[in-house]
C-alpha cells in the first residue's frame, strides 16, 4: 500500500501522537529513525505499524528491518516523500516510523538483584539528558532505573533519540521519590546522593554491594526528601570555574566508576 494523501486517516493519527497528550490518551508513541525502530523490536516492544519511505533511506538495512517487522505482525506502509515530510520529527529523516505501544513500568516489575547497580533519577526535565541518562545507565550495566516525580514524559520524541532506543532495554520504573527510597530499603539497596555538599569523592566510595545512585534535577540539583534519606553523599571533584557538570555527564561518571569498581565484562564491545 502507498499513500499519496495528507489526508489519510492512518497518517493523521500518527502525526498526533508527537503531541504528548494524544500519547497518554493512545498509550501509543512514534519512533523514527533505524536504530530506535530496530531495538524497540528487539525487546519485543508492540510496534503496530511501520511507515517508510525509500528514497529518504540511509543506509542498506532498511528494507531488512522491514521484512522482519512484517513477519512479526507489523503494518508496513509506504508513503510518498510529501507525506512523510507530514509525519517526520528530525530535521533530516531516515525514512522510518513507527507507532508503538507503550509500555507501562510499575516499581513492583522492577527486578530486585542481589548487589545490583540502580540508578535514581529525580524530576529530570530536560528530555535529551534524561535519554543521555538511560544510555549511559545501560552501557554501564545497570540493574534497572527508577525515574522520579516524572517532569518529562519518558516516551517523548527527543528521549527515545536520545537514548538511542536503549529506553527499551534497561529495566525501569517510574513512582514518587518516598515510594523508590522505600522499595531501596525493602530490597536492602543503600541511597548514594550525587551532591557537591559532601566531602567524600566518587572514587572513595564503595560500589561493589547493592546501591542505587540518586541524581537530581538540572538546576537545583536532588531534593531535601533524597538527602535526608539518602545512605551517603558523593561528589565529583571541580577542577575549573565551573561547580557542577551536566546531570547526563555526572551520572555516566558515577555509573561507569560503579562499574570499575565491579570488574567490566571481557566481552565488552565497543559499539559506534
């Protein structure tokens, strides 16, 4: 099938579904590009419908990911360059886009693991660093991730790009701040406040048990609520005129020590 029309049906309702609101009424969200459309299938992620357009594609993979989206039930469409131009979000599209299910993440489906690495993300607004956030959480290895008093959607467009569509393979959990602290507590998981108010460094800090590092909002950093009721604080040493880093780099700082610390795998790949 080929659609020539801005009018289609099947067009209109996806194009809504970059609107936040249309995605929480839907339970449905929109991902664009390969490498977002390709992992979502690989954690077996619900997508309904794949709209495509050749001549925009980038690479040589393209039409394989299709055929596979096609024998695991998925409606693969064709449009022409003017309709897709409708539905694209990027600047300079790859010619893929998918609507997907959303998944609901209950802090009860998280898994508990004995001496796991979490990590806490509290009232994170800005959707690039919070997709930076789950990139790094799942390249260190990160036994799951519990976003905070949500300030942003975490199926919002610049998220998923962001995450480069690891938001589908890390284990994750959105609640309030006193739900997380008391499910760290129940699971014997000791709270690490990333904070410039400590006087104790990252790397004088031992990661090896169970913790979950708690990072908090970009400008005013985490709550009163996370430390009081935090284990210890940590902080990452300032060098130059700047008194903070990024949350997206601190956190990857902080995740990566945790994984020296705990011995990287020898069959770690680099990938690009």
């Amino acid at each position: 099938m080929l659609i020539t029309s801005l009018q289609n049906e099947r067009i209109k309702y996806a194009a809504k579904l970059w609107n936040r609101r249309s995605r929480d009424e839907e339970k449905r969200t929109l991902l664009e590009g390969y490498r977002a459309i390709t992992r979502a299938h690989q954690c077996r992620m619900k997508i309904e419908e794949c709209f495509y357009c050749p001549s925009l594609f980038l690479g040589e993979n393209e039409n394989s990911l299709l055929a596979k989206l096609a024998e695991s039930g998925t409606t693969v469409t064709e449009t022409t360059d003017r309709v897709f131009a409708k539905l694209a979000y990027r600047d300079r599209p790859e010619g893929l886009i998918a609507i997907a299910e959303i998944r609901e993440h209950k802090l009860e489906d998280l898994p508990a693991v004995k001496n796991g690495l979490y990590l806490v993300a509290e009232r994170i607004e800005k959707p690039g660093n919070l997709g930076a956030i789950l990139r790094s959480a799942d390249a260190a290895g990160a036994s799951g991730i519990i976003v905070c008093d949500k300030c942003t959607d975490i199926y919002n467009p610049n998220v998923i790009t962001a995450s480069t569509g690891t938001l589908f393979s890390v284990p994750l959990a959105e609640t309030s701040s006193e739900d997380a602290a008391s499910w760290l507590k129940k699971n014997g998981i000791k709270a690490l406040a990333a904070t410039p108010h400590t006087d104790k460094n990252y790397t004088d800090i031992d990661m090896k048990s169970g913790i979950a590092i708690i990072v908090g909002a970009e400008q005013y950093g985490l709550s009163e609520f996370w430390m009081k009721n935090s284990d210890m604080g940590v902080r990452i040493p300032m060098l130059g005129l700047a008194d903070s880093l990024n949350v997206s780099t601190a956190t990857t700082i902080l995740l990566y020590e945790a994984a020296r610390q705990r011995g990287f795998p020898k069959n770690n790949k680099i990938l690009i």
